[in-house]
C-alpha cells in the first residue's frame, strides 16, 4: 500500500479537519487509503491494455481497476465501452464478435493529442487483452476491482468470471489480507448473483447520483446492500461526512470515483473515503 508523507496528511487534515474513518468486520482493506487506477494508468497510456496495466503496477497502485465483457465465442474481453468504436479504429459490438476479431485491433486514446501515442493494425502490447491474460501477467503481483458490464447483455458472464477467478487462483486474500479480487457493478441483478456463485469475492455496488445530489439510501435500499454487498463506489461530488460514516457503520467501505487532480484526493482521503479510482496512480506522488 502506498505510504503518504506528513505533508500530505498535514494538507488533508488542513482541508476539512476530518479524519478517516474505518469500515467495521467488511473484507476490503479498511486502514489504507487505496489508489485505484481507472482502467490502469489510463491518463499516460491507452486504457485497459497490459501496457496500461504495467504502468499501473510500475507507479504502485494497490488496486487495478478492469472493465469486461463477453465476446461472441465466450470470451471475457477487457474493455469499457460494449462497442470497440470508442477505443480502436473499427465498429462493432464486442458481443458481435469473436476474439480472434478483437485481436486484430488495437486500443488508442480515447482524445486525440499530438503528444500521446497512437497505435495502427495489431499489437500485443496495445491489444484487447483476455481477463486470463491479465491475471496471467499481473496476477502474482496485482490485486484487481473487476466492473462487470451489462451483464444482462451477455448471459452467463457471471459463471463464466467466477470460473475464471478460480481457475486463475483469485478468490481470497494476498499476504498482506487484501482481497485478491473485487467485483463491481451499477447492476445489482449481476452483483447478486455472483454472490449466489460464491460469497468469498467481495462485491462493490457502484450508484451515481444526479448533479449536486448528496448520497443518500433509504433504509430498504441500505438493507437490501448489506444482504450481498462489501462496500460501494460513489461519484464523488456526491461524497459527505455523514455518509460515509453511516456506511462505515454498517460495514461497508466507500470508494470515490474518479479523482484526476491530488486536491480532490486529499478531500476524499479527508471525509473518510477508502480509496479512489484515478486515471493517475502516481496522484498523490508529488
């Protein structure tokens, strides 16, 4: 987990006079503020690819964070987007196709800029990896927050990741007692019943509220979440003090999404966030 110097905690501490709270009995690492990297090191290089994925682990996230799908041959292909439009030179719905089509492109930045690289026609580095891949590369030595997307779309992708998990050795805990693997989801269906399949995987409820909504859950929605989930990741202007601490309560641990600038870091690290997902591990460096 990544150490903070006294001038960052002095800075935190500066911000808002709170100090972190802690999740009580949840399985989530709840004494250390986790750096989450979005998709990898997305902000420097070309989102959910091995090369992102090793800089993550190069600028010592304690967490990478992976989006997948299930392409037309039963594959779990990492990607955000359910169409591959938004990341590489084609069209089409990974759903549509197969994996040995998937492997044909390459993933580029999602914005144009002259200054970041862009990758034309197929390459390992750059491809559309296979969850298997990712843990056969970085599985010994990363821990993972998996989002599982639009389950609804591809039957049998929860099986299919549980399987995965177990066959690559990911359920349970590293060393240090960190969970292994989370999953995430905004679908509850999906969350549910991965924990049908196996309530040793720590599940994250992701919820988004509208502009300048606080977090809030009712009483059937909180009791609903404690009959399955660990813990929830929250957009995080909608993020207070008195939220997290009712969470914290209950046992659940909260997670900010997604922080792009150290002040906004420090504010979540400062209301009692476990963690935050970030396009920049290296966030709180400087």
């Amino acid at each position: 987990m990544k150490k903070y110097t006294w001038g960052i905690l002095c800075a935190v501490l500066l911000l808002t006079g709170c100090s972190k709270g802690e999740a009580e009995n949840g399985p989530m690492p709840s004494e250390d503020f986790l750096i989450i990297a979005h998709r990898g090191a997305s902000a420097y290089v070309p989102e959910n690819t091995l090369a992102s994925f090793d800089l993550a682990e190069e600028l010592a996230a304690d967490y990478i964070e992976l989006d997948i799908h299930l392409t037309k041959d039963g594959q779990l292909a990492v990607m955000h987007d359910a169409d591959v439009s938004g990341t590489t030179e084609a069209n089409g719905k990974i759903g549509g196709l197969t994996l040995s089509e998937l492997k044909e492109l390459s993933v580029n930045f999602r914005h144009k800029d002259e200054d970041k690289k862009a990758v034309n026609g197929p390459s390992e580095e750059y491809a559309v990896p296979t969850l298997g891949e990712v843990f056969g590369q970085f599985g010994d030595n990363m821990n993972f927050i998996i989002e599982l997307k639009d389950p609804e779309d591809y039957p049998g992708i929860e099986e299919k990741l549980v399987d995965t998990l177990k066959q690559y050795d990911m359920i349970g805990f590293d060393k240090d007692r960190h969970p292994k693997v989370a999953i995430q989801s905004f679908s509850k269906k999906g969350l549910k019943r991965v924990y049908e399949l196996n309530q040793d995987i720590p599940l994250l409820k992701l919820i988004s509220f509208d502009d300048d909504e606080e977090a809030k859950l009712s009483k059937k929605e909180l009791d609903e979440l404690l009959t399955y989930a660990s813990g929830l990741g929250v957009s995080y202007e909608a993020l207070t003090v008195p939220f997290i601490k009712k969470m914290h309560e209950k046992g659940l641990s909260v997670y900010a999404y997604t922080i792009i600038d150290a002040e906004t870091a420090l504010k979540m690290m400062a209301i009692g966030a476990n963690g935050i997902h970030t396009d920049r591990p290296d966030i709180l460096d400087k």
